[in-house]
C-alpha cells in the first residue's frame, strides 16, 4: 500500500537530495595555511576556488582554483548519482504490489546514498592529501547525505517487515 511509514522514508529521502540539489550547500572548506586569505570551497554539486590576486595556488595541480577569482564546476557524478537515488526512491513507492522489486529498488536507492557520501568524503580527502598548503575542516551538509541514507534504510526495513507479515499470513493459511 502507498500509506505505509516506508513511503514517507523514501518521500524524505527524495525531499532531502532535492533541497541539496536546489540549495547546493558548502560541506567543506579548506583555508591556506601559507596565506591565510585563500581559500577553497566544496560545495554539493561543484566546488569554488579563490585566491587574491597574485598568488599562485598551483592551478596545474587543481586546474578548478583559480587566482583571481571564484570558478564553479559542477560535480556530474554527484549530480547523476543523487538524481539517480532519487528517482529510484519516487519509482519505488509505486512498486508496492510487488514488494520483492521494491525491496531491491529501495536497496539500490540507499546503496546510492551511501555511494554520494563517499565520493564527497572522498573529494574532500583526495583535495586534502594532494594540497598540503590548504587546512581543511568538514561542514554539518555533509550529514544530509548520511540522513538520506537513513531514510533509505528505514524504509528498507518496512518495505522487509511488510513482506515478513504477508508470508506469515501465508503460511497460516
């Protein structure tokens, strides 16, 4: 059935990649530590450079920093990948006649999530390691990803739980 709790879980789901997709929130940042006026902003979907006037952030290394101003470039695998999640979750609810797909669409929805927490987390560090002048520190978005696949767990979970009472009912019979 539509109204059952895991179709608000896969709607949160769903609802929290499109405020982040809209909103496209910092989730990290990093400050020079050479020059303390510079600085790197990574955002959900692209990331921003900037640095004054004259100083060298070595662009051949981050070719996305530049030094006169701010340059945004879209991330298209968190783009894809967080499109992809959620038009999963919104199909799945639909799928409740057949809970056995929906319990594997839901799976691969939550698997998503998980799989845009780690690319972020693994965009963060890569920048991280390859830029020893940068200090870095991570920001409180990054817990919406998290969230998101909180959601697809807890709906997974209905999604199993609704399909263990219907073959209990059936083993009663």
């Amino acid at each position: 059935m539509i109204q059952r709790i895991q179709t608000v879980y896969l709607f949160a789901l769903f609802a929290i990649g499109l405020i982040l997709i809209w909103q496209d929130p910092v989730y990290a940042s990093f400050q020079g530590s050479k020059d303390p006026s510079s600085y790197v902003l990574m955002f959900w979907n692209s990331y921003a450079g900037s640095a004054p006037v004259g100083i060298n952030t070595v662009p051949e290394r981050c070719p996305n920093v530049i030094s006169n101003g701010v340059n945004y470039g879209a991330d298209w695998m968190t783009i894809v990948v967080s499109l992809s999640a959620m038009s999963v979750s919104i199909l799945s609810i639909f799928f409740f006649k057949n809970r056995k797909f929906q319990l594997k669409m839901v799976l691969g929805a939550t698997l998503l999530c998980v799989l845009i927490l780690v690319v972020m987390l693994g965009r963060y560090y890569i920048f991280k390691w390859g830029h020893a002048d940068f200090v870095g520190q991570l920001g409180i978005p990054l817990i919406w990803p998290g969230l998101m696949a909180i959601s697809g767990y807890m709906a997974y979970r209905g999604v199993k739980a609704d399909e263990e009472m219907v073959r209990s009912m059936d083993r009663i019979r």
